[in-house]
C-alpha cells in the first residue's frame, strides 16, 4: 500500500553545519538510547552482507546487493520515537494516528525537511519466566528480534519492509538518514509478567545534505569487537580536518555530512583514553567509521607500494564441526574496497581471518571484519587499521601488548594497542537476538519463522504473537 499525504510545510528546515554541530544536538531532536543505537548498528551489519544475516534466518537473500550504512539523525528518532510512545499510549497500530496524523506529518512536526520518507513498524509481546522479571539484556534481544520479523515479513506480499530496510532494488538509496524509535509497557497476568514492545523505523531523504560518515565511538568490554548497549561513548569529539566537528551522541554514535574526499578523522576526548586518528575516503553513499577504545584486531603496516596483508584476528569455533564453509566474513577495508574471505582453520579448533588490501593514498586506514556464523546468525568482529606510509607510525617493542598477526602491529595516537589479536576465549560470540542458550539453541514455534529464537528467560509457549504481521509500509516523493 502507497500512502501520498498532503503537501506539508515543516516547522523548520534540516541544515546542517559542521562548526555549529553539537549545538544542533543539544537543541534539536532526540538523543537515541543505546539500545536504538544498537537496533541501528544490527540494521548496518545486516545491510553490509544481506546474504549471511538471510541465511541466519532462514532467507535466501544472495541475490541482495550490499547497501550503504545509515546515518542516525536525532530529529527522525523524535518522530519515530513518539509515533512508538504515542501507538502504546492510545492502544492502535498503524502509520496514521486515531487523529490522522500520518509519518510525513510527524517527520516534519520534528523538524525534518523530508523529500521523501518511508517507515517500518513493528510490534511484539513476550512473557517473562514465571513469578520473575525481564533482564537487563532484553531490550538489545528485542532489537535483534524486532529486525527479524522485519526482514522476513511473513504476511506482507510485496515484502515491502525488507525492501526498505535492505534497499533492495535501490529505489530507497536516496533516504541515508533514519530515526529508530522504541517504546515499550509491561502488564501482568496469571503470574507473568508481558512486555509489549512497539518500534518505528523512520527513513527520509532531503535535498541539502549527505553523503554521511556515521558510525559510533564505543569501548569494547565484552571483547567481541561489535557494539553492546552500555559500551557506547558520549560526549566525544569527532574532528575532520579542514572541516569541523561534532561530538558523539549520549550512546556514542555520530553522524557528519560531507562532500566526496579523502579525510583524516580524529575521535578524541569523552571516555577516550587518547586521541584515534583515521583516513576515510568518502564518495556517494555513507560511510561507516566506528572507533573503539580497545581495539580485538591487528594493524597490518604496508610498504612504499600501499599493499598490506596479513592476520587481522582469530577466533574460536562457534559450534562443534564448523568449518570454514560455515562462516560469512567480511572485510571493509576503509577504503571503499570490501572483501569476503573464508576463514582459515588452525588448531585446537580455531579459525584465523587473512586478507590482504592495496591503497592509493597514504593513511592509517580502519580495517573491520565482520564474521557471521551461518547456522544461527552468531556474529562477531575485529577492528584493526591499515597503516601505509607513514613515517609518524610507532611500532611496539616486539612481545608488548601491542603485539599481534599480520605483517606489522602497533598503536596510532592511543595509549590502548591496535595489533592486538582476538584469544581464543576472550569473546563473548553472539549478538543478544542470537543467544547461546546453555542447553543449546532453542526456537520460537509460535512466531513468525523457526529460525528467530529467544532469550533464554522466555517460555516458547508463552510467545504471544498476535499483531507481529500486521506490519505496513508507505513511501513517497
């Protein structure tokens, strides 16, 4: 169903300027919380290899084309955010309110100057275990499983939310900023208690900005390379040379609009140690730039030519018998150039990630290898960095803590090393909408599809899933 609303006049126009960027978050929009963060970082990563987070859930999606990561913009969080508050509140699920209010309406009561939008909904009710609560972990679960439902739209003929959600076809790539928006109420009822989560999706383009550098400034303390609600960073600075500079959202995430180029980014001050400095090479679409405090991944250092190669990290198997077939991997190397590569088996039942990149301009460049584990959706990362020519890089003595695979290691600007590699053991593999559950993985049989499972402290029985499929989906121009 296509919904063309009335021309509208927004409350104010979306301008951004560099210099003035922090201002325009403290006055503008909503700060998104970490677990929308979170939603967002997980919409990315399904983006960035559609084909492996598919086969997670049981889609055959390697016919999708890789997308452009998306830019969190505070004012779409206000909409989608409120639209989520508002659906609770008033007891309705839909994209027009009981007052007629439709997502166009909303984006531009919120301040954006939309050319055009398109929004996913969705809703789903979970019990807790018998006499008990929900843990602390159920909100980032919720998000995985939130996305799932999304992508595989049971119910929906044109799959009109996996469309908008992965940019199929292309016919969304305008749209590079989004707003997810998250509410949630429990109730209780024959010893359990129910938690009726409602989530919007907001996607918009305007015609004075973007391309966008995105991404989000966390530490890793659960060692998994990817972020965790409760790692992100706020309050840091995020400098461009020769450009401006904004500072990280309160859960750390961060977005800049800029002109096609190569730049030298610096995150520094908030809960960095030391400054992180990074070249990024931006064209048409967004790119992604993460910058964690304690990175799990090698720096591979290159020589007069710009070819470096080597070991980035290695991990331990996810399930017994894998193989290296049973892994999707892929390797951005901050360049625009990505990778997919098979894991190489080693011993004791470990796998090593290699890979080898040529770059045009010097640079200490940001390496990120994504590993989805195929079975079950279990992901982890390494970030690493590309150092290339240049005289200004200091290596740790060798046997530091800075030591690491690859050709060469060390740390840049930070008094946390960058070479170090991922131990087997260190991590915690998996994201919280796949989980591990001690007696094996377990399935959802009243919900959607098989392979979307649950958190360990929910009953399958209890599922309640009654308005998972009434999900809709609008656009205009």
């Amino acid at each position: 169903m296509i919904l063309r609303p009335t021309r509208f006049r927004p409350r104010c126009a979306f301008r951004p300027n560099l210099e003035r960027h922090e201002e325009r978050v403290l006055l503008s929009g909503y700060s998104p919380t970490p677990v929308e963060e979170y939603y967002l970082q997980l919409l990315n990563d399904a983006r960035s290899n559609p084909a492996a987070y598919g086969v997670s859930l049981g889609l055959n999606l390697s016919n999708v084309a890789p997308a452009q990561p998306l830019a969190m913009n505070t004012s779409l969080v206000e909409s989608a955010r409120l639209h989520s508050q508002d659906m609770i509140a008033q007891n309705f699920f839909d994209h027009v309110t009981p007052q007629g209010v439709d997502p166009g309406g909303r984006i531009a009561a919120a301040g954006f100057n939309a050319t055009g939008w398109a929004e996913s909904i969705e809703t789903n009710t979970n019990p807790s275990t018998f006499g008990g609560g929900f843990p602390a972990t159920y909100g980032a679960w919720d998000a995985g499983f939130s996305l799932g439902n999304l992508i595989v739209d049971q119910g929906v003929p044109d799959l009109g939310h996996r469309v908008m959600l992965l940019d199929i076809g292309g016919q969304d790539h305008a749209m590079q900023q989004v707003g997810i928006g998250i509410a949630s109420q429990d109730t209780t009822s024959g010893g359990f208690a129910y938690r009726q989560t409602d989530t919007t999706i907001d996607l918009a383009s305007t015609s004075t900005v973007g391309p966008f550098l995105t991404g989000v400034v966390f530490n890793d303390t659960t060692g998994d390379g990817e972020y965790q609600p409760g790692e992100g960073l706020g309050g840091v600075t995020i400098t461009v040379a020769g450009v401006g500079s904004t500072r990280t959202l309160d859960a750390g995430g961060y977005s800049i609009a800029l002109a096609p180029g190569t730049y030298t980014v610096t995150a520094s001050g908030g809960g960095l140690p030391s400054p992180i400095a990074r070249t990024v090479v931006i064209g048409s679409d967004n790119v992604g730039l993460n910058f964690v405090s304690d990175p799990n991944g090698a720096t591979l250092v290159g020589g007069s030519a710009g070819s470096v190669g080597g070991t980035i990290g290695s991990f331990p198997a996810m399930a017994a018998g894998d193989t290296p077939a049973s892994y999707s991997v892929r390797i951005d190397w901050g360049d625009g150039h990505t990778s997919f590569v098979s894991p190489i088996p080693g011993p004791n039942g470990n796998f090593s990630i290699q890979g080898g990149n040529t770059y045009t301009g010097t640079g200490i460049y940001a390496i990120r290898v994504l590993v989805t584990h195929l079975s079950d959706g279990q992901s982890l990362a390494f970030n690493g960095a590309a150092v290339v020519n240049e005289p200004g890089y200091v290596s740790p003595a060798p046997g530091s803590s800075g030591s690491g695979s690859g050709s060469g290691s060390g740390a840049w600007l930070s008094s946390n090393p960058v070479g170090a590699t991922l131990a087997t053991g260190k991590h915690r593999h998996g994201r919280p909408h796949h989980v591990r559950h001690p007696q094996g993985l377990r399935q959802l049989r009243a919900i959607l599809h098989p392979r979307v499972q649950h958190h360990p402290s929910l009953r399958p029985a209890q599922i309640v899933s009654g308005t998972a499929a009434h999900l809709h989906y609008h656009r205009w121009w």
